[in-house]
C-alpha cells in the first residue's frame, strides 16, 4: 500500500498521507461505534443519580433515532461540499453532545444531550466510510473493509466492559467524555493528512426533502421504539405517527422528483447494486439485533445460564464477523462481489437453522455456533455489500450512496427490535391463554422479568418456572423463525447482485 496518494484541484497539489488518515477514521468510528454499547453497564448508576427509570429506553433510543435520520442527509452534503468539512462537523457535534451528556443533572437533560451525540455521530460513520472510498482502489478497498468491520465488533465487545470499569472505579460521566480526546486526534488527523479536490460550484441544499425525510423516518421510528413499551400498537398516538409517516414519505418522494439537487437522488435505487445491497443489509439489521437481543433471554431465562455465557454467545459472532471480512478483502477480487455475498448469505442461513434447531438440551455451545456462523456470513456480505455500492457510482455520488447503505442497516434494527420483540409479546400471551399453560392466570408477560432476573429465579415455585420456561421457550423459538425467514430474504437478495460491475 503505498505511503500517499496525489489529489489534484485546481489550485495546488497535496498529498494524502493514507496511513494516518486511515488510522484517523478508525478512531473516529470506534469512538461512535463503542457510544452504543458502553453506556449498557453506566446505566443502572446514572438511573441511580438521577432517578427517571421511565425515560431508561430513550437513552439509547435517542442516540440511535437521530443517527438515523441524518445519516443520508450528510451523505448528501458530502458529496455537495466535501468529505472535510462535513466530517469535521459532525465530529464537533458529537464532542459537545458527549461534553454536555457528561455535565447532565436530569435524565431529560440527558435524554437531549443524546441526542445532539446522535446527530454528530450520523456524519462520522458513514463519512469516514466514504473517504476510505474515494482514497483507495477497489482492490486495496476491499481488504480495508475488514479492519472497519473489526472495529464494529471489538467495540461492541469491549463497551460494556469499558463501561463497567469506569463506572467501578470512576465517575459515569467519563464514559462520555474519554471521547474528547479521541474526537481531537481525529480532526487533527483529517485537517493535517487529509486533502481532497473540490469542484468550485454554486449548489443549492434541498432543505424541503431533508426536513420532510427527517419527519418521516421519525415518526417511524418513534412508533416503532414506543409501540408496544409505552403505548399499545391500536392507540391514537400509533395513528397519528403511521399517518404522520405515510403522508411525511408521500411529500418526500414527491419533492425528490423534482428538487434540482435532491437530498436522496431517486434514481440511486435503480441501480441494482443499491437497490440490492441495501434490500439485504436492511435485513440483516434485523437479524443481528434479533439475534443480540434475543440469545441472552433463552440463554438465562430458558437454559438458566449465567449473564457471562449469554455475552460468550454474542461474542463469538463478533469474532466471526471481522474475522470474514478479513478473508473476505483477500478473496472478493479473485472470486467476484457476487459469489462472495452469496456466500455471506449461505453462512446467514446455516446459523439461523441453529436457532430454530435449538433446545434446552443442546444449550449454549449450540447457540453460539449458530452465533458465529452468522457473524462469518456478515463479514462475508455486508463488505461485498458495501464495495459494490461504493462501485457502481461516481465520486459526486458515493457519499449519499455509501450512507443510504448505512441508514438501512439502522433502519433495519429499529424494524427488526419492533418486528421480533412483537413476535416473541404475541406468542408468549397466546401460550398463556392455552391449553399448554395450566397455571391459568398466574402465568402473564410480566413472568419473563422474574425469569430473566437470575436472583429472583430460587423464588418461583418449581413448577410455575417449568411453565414459564415453557412458554418462553415458544415464544422465542417463534422469533428465531422470524429470523430464519429474515436470513432467506437476505440470501436470496444475494443471489440478484448483478454479476459484474457497472462502473469502475
């Protein structure tokens, strides 16, 4: 790899120092990356400071929500203004986001700090991503893929560990700010190495279809995060968001049509390695956040396993993930981008037939196969994914490709936690109302909380917790089917990449 590349404007010649500014991104993405796990162990102290267990969900779901909407906005800008300058502002957004989430009193304060680190942290990722695609050739791109899908697992590995080590021997509010140092290294980084060309042009910024899309997907997402927590899925708040939703996504589509510069160009979706790639990374959001959200609950609450053998389940499909990319990076231009998804797909598939498969009796080192299984399949994928994308479309057009990629993946996971969380709800209140449950009224969704609490447990009578051990476990076998049919929606998407490139 050499030492830099020579980026030519019109004014001057500068050289990108491609090392450091490599190093630059992956600090940058950690640091994002590891903000949605590491507050997971902060949490129960911050709740213990500041009281407002009712507003415990938004803590996470306010990060996530705004990072989702913005993600194709500066997507878009990117392409308009640079990578630059954009990245550099979203990295400033989160810094003061995460400064002031530090300084909270209030679990509202809080609440809208998170907020402000989301909408920061919706520019980095998908930027940093999009820089790594104009700095490198297909062929260097597709090995770099692997050292980004590690950072997404390690951080999500090592988070909560973080976390919890602050929290043991510090102060929570230094989970939020160790990123100000890590945030100044990475504008440093990209102001000092990084040098790109710009075409001197007037634009014009598509204000309307960027407040309507953030409207839109809000309300989704609100309605997908509230719906069947705190209100039910039939209640007027429900109506008026789908409706919000519907009528926001109607005005939208409307406007990009006619927008001279719109902020999500139509016809990116025609391009089938878009409309394709972003299909099945949408789905397999949704596998994977089925998957981390749903092993714990039968590992504890059906095989009695304790928290650190559900943790191992999860873990090793993150040591399969960038463990595939890896290989992966080495192996995409020799076999092609399509063989090597539908190979990430296959693997998908085979770790989703461990989980309809599973049972008491097989236990945790089964469940962890399938783990990893999976996590191989999305090394595979999501980098042939995410390289074919970037492709099939010009440098003007890569940044709002690369972060619809992105979004979808979000979008997905905010989807698949409403679709499978539902499922598993469903399924457990029919079992009680069966013939399969004796105990009649004494057996009720709330059961799963004292199964699931492992120091509770000793206090169930014997049989009431074979009955919810039962009944927990059909409900999760249902999900696991979600998840099954998930995985053949991804595979077969797969199968559709078109067998070579349309652009260089």
């Amino acid at each position: 790899m050499n030492q830099s590349v020579v980026i030519e404007n019109k004014s001057s010649v500068k050289k990108t120092h491609r090392p450091l500014v490599l190093a630059t991104l992956v600090i940058s993405m950690f640091m994002t990356a590891i903000e949605m796990t590491i507050i997971s162990t902060a949490m129960p102290s911050i709740v213990g400071e500041m009281r407002g267990f009712t507003l415990y969900s938004w803590v996470f779901s306010a990060f996530s929500l705004m990072q989702a909407v913005t993600t194709p906005i500066y997507g878009k800008l990117s392409d308009l203004f640079g990578r630059k300058p954009i990245f550099i502002t979203g990295i400033v957004i989160f810094l003061v986001g995460s400064v002031l989430c530090g300084l909270s009193k209030t679990m509202i304060m809080l609440v809208i700090f998170r907020l402000i680190q989301g909408l920061g942290a919706g520019a980095v990722q998908p930027i940093a991503m999009t820089i790594v695609g104009d700095m490198f050739t297909v062929e260097e791109r597709a090995k770099i893929q692997g050292y980004f899908s590690s950072v997404f697992g390690i951080s999500s590995v090592i988070g909560p560990i973080v976390g919890g080590v602050i929290v043991q021997y510090s102060h929570w509010s230094w989970i939020f700010w160790m990123n100000v140092p890590l945030g100044i290294l990475s504008i440093i980084g990209v102001v000092f190495f990084f040098h790109e060309g710009i075409d001197k042009q007037k634009h014009t910024i598509d204000y309307t279809g960027s407040i309507l899309f953030v409207i839109s997907i809000s309300s989704l997402m609100i309605a997908l995060i509230q719906g069947g927590v705190a209100w039910s899925w039939t209640s007027p708040q429900m109506f008026c968001l789908l409706v919000v939703f519907i009528l926001g996504t109607w005005l939208f589509l409307k406007q990009e049509r006619r927008a001279s510069e719109p902020m999500m160009p139509l016809q990116l979706w025609q391009n089938r390695y878009i409309a394709v790639g972003n299909t099945a990374t949408f789905t397999s959001g949704a596998i994977v956040i089925g998957l981390t959200s749903f092993i714990p609950a039968y590992i504890q609450g059906v095989t009695g396993g304790s928290a650190f053998i559900a943790g191992f389940t999860l873990t090793v499909m993150t040591v399969g993930w960038p463990i595939a990319a890896w290989v992966a990076g080495h192996l995409i231009l020799k076999i092609g981008i399509r063989p090597m998804a539908v190979i990430g797909g296959i693997f998908i598939f085979i770790g989703s037939l461990f989980f309809i498969t599973l049972d008491p009796s097989k236990g945790s080192l089964w469940a962890g196969t399938g783990s990893f299984m999976v996590g191989i399949g999305m090394g595979f994928s999501n980098s042939a994914f995410m390289i074919s994308i970037q492709n099939s479309v010009q440098r003007q057009m890569r940044g709002v490709a690369t972060a619809s990629n992105m979004f979808m993946r979000l979008l997905g996971s905010s989807v698949g936690a409403a679709l499978l969380g539902g499922i598993l709800n469903f399924s457990f209140k029919r079992f009680v109302l069966s013939s399969d449950n004796p105990l009649g009224n004494t057996v009720s969704i709330d059961s799963i909380n004292q199964v699931l609490d492992s120091s509770k447990t000793h206090q169930i009578p014997a049989r009431e917790l074979h009955v919810i051990q039962h009944g927990l476990t059909i409900a999760l076998h249902s999900v696991y089917w979600g998840v099954l049919v998930l995985a053949v929606i991804t595979m077969l998407g797969t199968l559709f990449l078109p067998k070579t490139r349309n652009t260089a």
